[in-house]
C-alpha cells in the first residue's frame, strides 16, 4: 500500500519500527524469493511464524507470497506488539489477510516453540536485534540470543513438519556470523534481486532444520 492508503485507513507505525522495519520492496522480494525456492523444491507452507515480530511487515509479506493458512507473531515489546495488533485487524477489516487465521501474543521468542509440529512451518528471523550492529558490520552472533542458539532450539522441538527458517541479512554482513550460524544446516540457493536499489539493502539464507 502507498504510504497514504494505509494511513488513512488507521495503521500507524512508531518512529522504531520505521527504522527496524524491512519495507515493502525488500520485504516483498524476499518472501517471493524463498516461497519460489520452497515451491520449487516441492514445500508447500502452511505456517509462517515470526518470533520477533516488530512491525509485522515480514510476517505480512511472508503469508501472502507462502500462501500460508497460519501467521503467528510474538514481540517483547508491549507497545510495538499493541500496534502491530491493531494494524493487522485494520488490514482484515480492508480484506488484505484471506482466511489466514493470526495470532499475535506479547513474550519472549520461545512462546512460539510449542506452535511448532507437524504442518510446514517457515520461521522468519529478521535482526537487528540486540547487539548485532558492529562497527565491522552486521553480526549475526550478537542478536539476543544469537541466531545460531535459535536454530538449535528450533532443532530441538519434536514434531514431523518440515521446518525451514529464512534469515534476512544485509549486504554488510560479517560473513563468518553467517558462516558460523548456519554451519552444519542444508541450506538452499538464493536468488538475488534485479533491482538494484533492493540487492543493496537485502539478503538472505534460507537453511532446513528438518
Ligand atoms: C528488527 S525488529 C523486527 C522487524 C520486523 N521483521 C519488521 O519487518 O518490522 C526486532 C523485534 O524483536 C523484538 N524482540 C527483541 N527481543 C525479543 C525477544 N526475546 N522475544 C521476542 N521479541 C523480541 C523487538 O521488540 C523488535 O520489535
């Protein structure tokens, strides 16, 4: 929606999530570029979830390109979770959600973890968070809890759908942050943009955890 539209049909942002939002071109180029290679690979999700949800904007994005049935959303953050609450039943009044049924709750990360069981889940993981801005650029061990510790616990919780999670990170990067976090998990070929303006700002590893 242009900046305009979706004022004027009541959602708001705080001047934070301007700043730690992914916007609409990034965000949606990714959630079409890991829902093609998901489809291409012959997964079909049915959940995406967001453990840190800000805005929302990923989540949104995500569940219309997956064509998901589930979008669920969990932040720390009272007021952001309040807002992002808001906006999202203003996008169902204005007939932007489907049938997606959503579920956003206000606590820590690990409230998702027992939502996770047998249909295909897509985790979204999107820093910055925590300490992950270095002087040497973005670092993936430096998020709270560092994204290589979410992986693994994401690993540990038992069920039988196929869970893969998608980890946004931005052209400076410290490349060994990636290296280390993703160590060890199949990951899939990633399909950089054609816009310019959108590869500058935007990158991605897509890993399977089972
Ligand atoms: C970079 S923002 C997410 C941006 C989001 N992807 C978007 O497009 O707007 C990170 C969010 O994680 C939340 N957060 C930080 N630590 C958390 C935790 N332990 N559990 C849940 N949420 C947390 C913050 O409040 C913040 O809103």
């Amino acid at each position: 929606m242009a900046t305009l539209t979706w004022y004027s049909i009541g959602i708001r942002i705080f001047g934070r999530t301007a700043v730690e939002v992914t916007r609409d071109p990034q965000a949606k180029f990714l959630a079409k570029a890991v829902a093609d290679t998901l489809r291409m690979n012959g997964h079909e999700i049915q959940d995406v979830v967001d453990p840190f949800v800000g805005s929302g904007n990923m989540l949104y994005h995500f569940v219309k390109e997956t064509r998901a049935i589930r979008a669920v959303g969990f932040d720390i953050d009272h007021e952001i979770l309040k807002l992002t609450k808001r906006n999202f039943a203003k996008l169902r009044q204005f007939g932007r959600l489907r049938e997606v049924n959503v579920s956003l709750a206000e606590g820590d990360w690990s409230g998702a973890l027992p939502l996770l069981g047998d249909q295909a889940t897509l985790v979204i993981l999107a820093p910055p968070w925590g300490e992950s801005f270095t002087e040497n650029g973005h670092d993936l061990r430096k998020t709270e809890p560092p994204i290589r510790q979410i992986l693994t616990t994401l690993s540990e919780q038992t069920g039988r759908g196929r869970l893969f999670a998608m980890i946004h990170t931005m052209p400076q990067v410290v490349a060994e942050s990636v290296e280390e976090t993703v160590q060890g998990y199949p990951t899939f070929e990633t399909i950089k943009s054609n816009n310019p303006k959108v590869a500058a700002r935007v990158n991605y590893v897509l890993v399977q955890i089972r």
